[in-house]
C-alpha cells in the first residue's frame, strides 16, 4: 500500500462545518486504499484527544499542533496592534502565519523522509507550512494539493470591508497561493468552476476536477407538509451570514406575506449580536448548535431547503447534505456554479434561483406542490449516488491508481 500523509491547517475532527466534514471525507476514502499519517494544525481545543478514537482510529501516526500566533478576538488591544503589526510585515497571509513555525515545520519533514512517504496531500495551500520545501524537492515525493476555494478571492469576499488591511490580505493570499500552486505536482479542485479560475489566473496546467466523496444518508427526506424550511450553516462563517441576510431582507421577508404560517429555521451557531440583528424580522427561528441525531430529525423533516450563498467559492456540502437525504433545495446561481448539472443529462435534483424574484417564484412553486417536491427529492437522490456515491472512487484517482 502507498504511505500518504495528509497535512490540514485546522483541526478536522469532530467534522462541525462543511470544511472540516469535506477533509474528513477526504481521509477517510484514502485510509481505505493507503497507509495514512496525518497533520492537523491551530489546536486551541483542550478536548481534541478524546475525539481521535472515535474519528481517527484508522489512522497510523496523528500530529495535533497547537495555534501559533493568538486569536486577534482573545488578547488586549496592545498586543492585538503588536500582532497586527507582526502579521503586516510577516508578508503572509493570516491563515499562513498562524500556523508558521520552524520547529514544527522540521518535525514534519523529518518525519516524511524517515517514513518513505509517496503523497503528501495538503489540504489548502496554507498547509505547505508544515514543509520544508527546499528539503522535499530532491526527493521522489509527489506534493497533491487539495483547493477547496479559489483562496485570495475567498479571502477577498469576506474581508471586502476591512478597508486596506483587506487589501494586503488578500494580496499576500494570492502570492502565497501561486507559491504553492507552482510547486505542488499536482492541484485538484473540488468544484469545476475553481478549476478553470486557478487555471486561467495562474497559468497553471497540471489541474483537475474531482467531485469530493460523501457518505450517502440512508435516510429520505418525508417533510412534505412540514410549515418550516430550513437553511443549515453556522452565521459566524461570513459567507453563510451574508447570504441568509440577504434571503431574508429581499425574498423571505415578502414571501411571509403570502405564507404566514411558514417559518425560517436557521442551524448552526450565531452569535448574539447577529441573532439580535435578524431577530427583528418575523417567522426566524434559531436552533443554535444541535447533535447530529435533532439535525438530521430537522433536515428530514423539513418543507424544502434554501442555500442563498452569494459570496465565496468551492462547493456548499450543506447542498450535498441536502442532494443525499432527497432533500428538494433552491439555491442560487452563485451556489449552482460550484456544483453545477448537466442539463441534458439529469433532470433537476435541485433548483436554481437567477435572482429575487426568480427565488420567490420556485418556493412558491414547490411549497403549492407536493407532486414538483417529490420529483425534485427523487432526482437529487439519483444525482448525488451518480456523481458522489459509493462509486465516486476519489481516492484511486487522487492517488493516479485508476
């Protein structure tokens, strides 16, 4: 079997969000088919050890480390302007610069060559932190690097209105993810649309597109009649808070006009100051943080789902949740370039909104009717085992096995 080991710059485990649940995917197909080490980076939860037996327990050797540079939201304002300052002539990107350190960047390595490793997967360019590339690149060692978004303009879309800071954000992210992008063998994206923006912007020749593995829920969605739908995703991540801010000032807020019984469930954590700000609309009901068991009881029970992401790139696992559970969805234009069908091919598993208005109507339409609802539930269920099944073989291919 081929030794693998795959570097994440975040902890993965438990799989809370769509990236941490995307990478986890990850290692577990490869774990079926190689020999997996693996490197999680920014620790700053003193329980991640009780997780490892029950997520990782197939896994050869594990390196949990801790945060390097603190968390700008948990110090004082002097050394809040101190770590500013060291991250501004760091000439990194944040998410780089956390995680920068000599030592663990050593240990790594070391542990690579003495353990004859023939793929080291990074998952995101920021994860080259753990390499000494200078070291690797005499070595007969293929680098794979795994984008889940097109980064400077991930970056670029959240931090839009910090002003100058964002602006030198987002140029250090775009230099440093051409660095990487130049020196890994091989860049694989999970959604088309990447794939040709990494392309075309870099200049880069050795990329794909592999559609990201997902465990299929047995379970069908049965929420025919249900008076709730339902968004599922943390507002603290801005691409998320955006979005529903926007679905639910310019579509939800005149769809209630019409049906007033109907209500807008919205999991995942929100802070209080985002809870109190959307509050002020009607019919918004706020489950918070809830178990894997009530989250799957609510999104099988719901009327339909809504993902009116705008903003960000890669794909929505929050639509893959929905496309393996029959669960008929409307989402954006913006939402539908990540994970796009083809037409031709497929009848819809899900439905496209182009704008507003366009919203309104297909919610409209799927809440009048059960007959639209059942057929939209039957083709997502046929869409993802064909694309993202158990015959996804994603692994095999990463590793160019098949």
């Amino acid at each position: 079997m081929k030794k693998c080991i795959v570097i994440s710059p975040q902890v993965i485990i438990p799989p809370t969000d769509g990236g941490k649940n995307s990478m986890y995917n990850h290692l577990i197909s490869l774990a079926k088919i190689s020999n997996i080490s693996l490197v999680m980076g920014n620790n700053d939860d003193n329980n991640v050890n009780k997780y490892l037996n029950d997520y990782l327990n197939n896994i050869k050797k594990i390196f949990v480390f801790e945060r390097v540079n603190k968390k700008i939201k948990k110090i004082n304002y002097l050394k809040k302007c101190l770590e500013i300052i060291k991250w501004f002539f760091s000439f990194k990107p944040r998410q780089a610069q956390t995680i920068e350190s000599k030592k663990n960047k050593n240990i790594v390595t070391k542990y690579i060559i003495e353990n004859n490793i023939d793929h080291i997967i990074l998952e995101t360019p920021f994860a080259f932190e753990y390499l000494d590339y200078n070291i690797l690149i005499n070595k007969d060692i293929e680098i794979i690097l795994i984008q889940h978004n097109v980064e400077y303009l991930f970056r670029k879309d959240c931090l839009d209105k910090y002003g100058i800071f964002s602006w030198w954000e987002v140029y250090l992210t775009k230099q440093y993810e051409k660095n990487v992008l130049k020196k890994s063998n091989r860049v694989v994206t999970i959604s088309p649309k990447d794939k040709e923006i990494l392309k075309n912007v870099f200049s880069i020749n050795n990329i794909e597109y592999l559609p990201t593995p997902f465990k299929e829920n047995k379970n069908k969605w049965i929420g025919n009649d249900s008076n709730y739908i339902l968004f599922s995703g943390s507002l603290e991540f801005y691409p998320n808070y955006h979005g529903i801010k926007w679905f639910i000032k310019e579509i939800f807020y005149e769809f209630i006009k019409e049906y007033p019984n109907i209500k807008l469930k919205i999991t995942g954590k929100v802070n209080k100051k985002i809870k109190k700000e959307l509050s002020t609309y009607n019919n918004i009901e706020f489950t918070g943080f809830v178990s894997d068991k009530d989250l799957e009881e609510l999104l099988l029970n719901c009327n339909y789902m809504v993902i009116p992401i705008i903003k960000g790139s890669g794909i929505k696992i929050k639509l893959l949740e929905a496309l393996s559970m029959g669960i008929p969805t409307i989402v954006t234009e913006h939402c539908y370039e990540g994970m796009p069908f083809d037409k031709l091919k497929y009848d819809d598993p899900y439905l496209v909104a182009k704008n507003e208005k366009d919203f309104i109507s297909k919610m409209r339409l799927i809440i009048n009717n059960n007959d639209e609802k059942l057929k939209i539930s039957n083709n997502a269920k046929l869409f993802f085992e064909d694309i993202y099944g158990k015959n996804n073989n994603w692994a095999n291919k990463l590793l160019g096995e098949c």
